[in-house]
C-alpha cells in the first residue's frame, strides 16, 4: 500500500494484505485471487485471479506490488490462502503479517494433513515428511514460548485418531514448555513432538468395529484395545526409531504414577518426565473429544479430573495444564471465576475420580 493510503486507511477492512515472505512460496500459479490499490481511482482492483500461470513479466509485477505494500487478498479468500500455507509452514517462521491464532490453525491443517498421509502409509518417506513439519512446528514454538497459548482454540472434538496426535503434541508442548523449561538455554522439541504425535500409532492397526463401538468395552475388547502398544512396538522397530524419549511416549503412556496402568505397571520413578506429559496430553484430549459412546466434556472438567487424580498423574504437569487452558481464552477464563460453578465442576471431578 503507498504511504498515502496507509495514512489515510483506505483499504476496506475485507482486504488482507499479503507479504513478500508468502509471495515466495507460490511456485507457478497464484494459489488465490490477488488485489492492489489502484490510487488513481482510490479503490481495491484485480490483479490477477486465483490460478493465473505466472509468467516472468507477471512475477515480477506481484512482486513490485508487493515490496511496496500494495498486494492484497480479499478475506473470502483467506481459507486457500491458509490452506497454501498449510503446505508450507516453514513461511510461517518468519512470517510478520498473520495473527497468532491464524498461525496456529494453519500449523493444525498442516501437520494433520502429513500425520494424515503418515497413518495411512507409515513408511520412511511419510515418517521424514511429519519429521520435517514437526522440525518447523518446534522452531516455531521455541522462537516465542507464549505461542502456544494460541493453539489450545485449534483443538478439534471429533472423534478421529490423527485429530487426536495433533491435539495431545499441542497440549503435551504447551504443558512441557509451561513446567520443564527454565531460563534461556534452547530446549530440543523435536523429540518430544514425535512422541506425542506417533503415541497411538499402534491404534491405526486396530479393528475399525472395535475403534467405532457405540457402548462401553467388554473385558476382551479393552484387552484387545490395550494391545496397541504392543503394535506400535512392532511398527517403530520396523521404521526403526530408535530415539527413546519418542519411544517412552509410544510405550508407555498408559503407565501410571502408582503402577495401575499398563503395559508393564511401570511407577513413578521409571517414567519418564516426557512420558508423564504424554500421559497427560494423551488422556484429557481423550475426555474433551467425542467418542461413539459419549460426547466430549468440558476442557476445565477434563483438567480437574487429572489434578484430582494425582496418584496416578504428575500434579504438575495437570496444573500446568489447567494453565494453558484459561490462556488466551476469555470463555475459560469466565468460567474459572465462577466459584460456584467450579464447585460444581469440582464434585463432578470427584465422581468421575471414584
């Protein structure tokens, strides 16, 4: 946009304007309808529509409107932009112009589409490909540690496994950033990003019948659901993933403080810190999700369950994790200042705890 038209804020708020760093990822083809300020007439134009083959001639000229301010997208389009991007989030890294929240549901679209095609083929190449978003995704997080008070609004309810590893590595970083990290020395994610995305990989193998039972398990059918983690073992030994913090969080995030969980009935002190967030991040998108059988609770209620039951989950990590909630969340926030209403959330924790 000119300095003029800045000044005086004649673009209408239905515009968005579109930076160099986004220009550059668009390859041949503009992926959506791209706009200028024609000063002349003081008023948004066409540039060129969405799709347009990108010529020599015509790259150079989006790119002169876009050094200069001038480019702009209309917010109907903003769903293909964001899509677009979703299938380069490393843009996002250095990216200056999209909020917070946006960022973070772009980084939703993104890593679940690549844990998506992961599931579906788990093989080296798709492995390397969630790998590398994950990379981006740590980067991002790590760049400025408040971010991840946005991404708890981009968690999805569904009842859907990958909806499921993209959620619980939202809220396991979030709640591993909130409790483990002090002072300024860079924190490695990678690791633990995998983890928390990979953790119920085992269940890709499992019955679809069993997976979408509408009722409680059977005794056998929990038997048989449990037998995930001896999948996901088999499976990461194929892939041949070998880091162990990734597999304690595959392995053993059914394990329980007090030793009633499973596999092994490992205890506290043989579980690790980052096992202990998993576990965590694992069961409350659990609760807050819909199953066949029931519909999600609320986030606050699911948080409570988990610091009530602090025999079997680290106190801290639950508390951190009612923490990230209430961030950046006027709706939680509101809720947790209504005593009476916590009370009642609280009793209903209690029950659940029984």
């Amino acid at each position: 946009m000119s300095s003029q038209a800045k000044q005086d804020n004649l673009i209408p708020e239905e515009y968005l304007q579109i930076s160099s760093n986004i220009v550059s990822t668009f390859g041949n083809r503009t992926p959506v309808s791209l706009c200028i300020y024609d000063e002349e007439f003081s008023r948004v134009a066409p540039l060129f529509p969405k799709e347009t083959r990108l010529t020599p001639k015509k790259k150079e000229q989006m790119i002169k409107q876009c050094l200069e301010g001038n480019l702009f997208i209309t917010k109907d389009d903003y769903a293909g932009l964001a899509g677009h991007i979703s299938q380069n989030l490393g843009a996002l890294l250095t990216e200056h112009y999209l909020d917070e929240t946006a960022a973070a549901e772009i980084f939703y679209s993104g890593i679940l589409e690549k844990v998506r095609s992961f599931y579906s083929n788990p093989i080296t190449e798709t492995l390397d490909q969630l790998k590398a978003v994950l990379a981006i995704f740590s980067e991002y997080v790590w760049v400025d540690r408040n971010r991840w008070s946005y991404f708890f609004n981009t968690l999805r309810r569904e009842n859907d496994l990958c909806c499921h590893s993209v959620n619980t590595l939202f809220v396991g970083t979030a709640v591993y950033l909130k409790t483990v990290h002090k002072g300024d020395e860079k924190l490695e994610l990678n690791s633990l990003g995998l983890g928390l995305i990979l953790h119920d990989i085992g269940m890709t193998q499992i019955p679809a019948a069993l997976m979408t039972k509408n009722g409680p398990f059977l005794y056998k059918e929990k038997q048989r659901m449990q037998e995930h983690v001896d999948i996901a073992e088999k499976m990461i030994n194929r892939l041949e993933i070998k880091d162990e913090m990734v597999r304690s969080c595959i392995l053993d995030h059914h394990e329980r403080l007090d030793g009633s969980g499973y596999p092994r009935g490992r205890r506290t002190e043989s579980i690790s810190t980052e096992t202990k967030v998993c576990s965590v991040a694992d069961a409350f998108c659990a609760m807050i999700s819909k199953r066949w059988h029931r519909n999600g609770i609320n986030p606050i209620l699911a948080a409570i369950v988990l610091t009530e039951s602090s025999k079997r989950y680290d106190k801290n990590l639950t508390s951190a994790l009612v923490s990230f909630i209430i961030s950046n969340n006027p709706e939680m926030q509101t809720l947790i200042k209504d005593r009476e209403k916590m009370q009642q959330l609280r009793a209903l924790a209690l029950k659940q705890c029984d």
